[in-house]
C-alpha cells in the first residue's frame, strides 16, 4: 500500500468526525498508524486501530496504544482507510476513504 503522507492524513481529521456524525460509534481505523484516533476518542468515537504495516506499527502504538495486527471481528459504523485499501471481510456500516489527495471519499 502506498502511504498517505502523516500531514496530509492528519488534515483530513476534522473532515472525517465532520462526516461520521454525531458519536457514539464503532469506528475502525485502518492503515494511519492511529493519526486519527486520539482526535476520534476525543470526539467521542470508539475507536479501534489497525496497522497492518510492522514498519508502522510501533508509531501507531505511541499515537493510539492498542493497536492490532489485523481487523477484529464484529461490525463497525465506519471504517477509515486509505483509497484502494482492501476491506474484505469487515462489516461496517459505512466506509470513509482518503485519496492520495487528501480528500475523503464516502
């Protein structure tokens, strides 16, 4: 997966509680390395984070302490991933995609 710039990511996090609404909810963050996760708990969000990337993943547990391997069972109302990402076998009632460009698709 080719990553998204850190800066460019982060830009996109007002845009994306703007779109998830009002909390609560479920939200699974996938492949950000948790850039997104502290502004989502602070906005009322659960948020769980998966960084599938080993390189990335021991930055994803300074940002987001609990990080996972690979995505849990269960639903979600949103999954957050990068444009392109493969999101086979995750339940979630809505997707939120960032382009390389930094806007959000969903």
């Amino acid at each position: 997966m080719d990553r998204l710039p850190p800066a460019l990511a982060a830009s996109a996090t007002s845009r994306l509680i703007e779109l998830l609404g009002p909390p609560p909810g479920r939200v699974l963050e996938l492949g950000f390395a948790g850039i997104h996760a502290e502004p989502l708990r602070l906005a009322g969000f659960d948020v769980v984070v998966v960084e599938l990337d080993p390189a990335y993943r021991e930055r994803a547990r300074e940002r987001a302490d609990d990080v996972l391997e690979a995505p849990p069972g269960g639903s979600f109302d949103a999954v957050i991933a990068p444009a392109g990402t493969d999101l086979t076998g995750i339940d979630a009632s809505r997707v939120l995609l960032i382009e390389r460009d930094g806007s959000i698709v969903g």
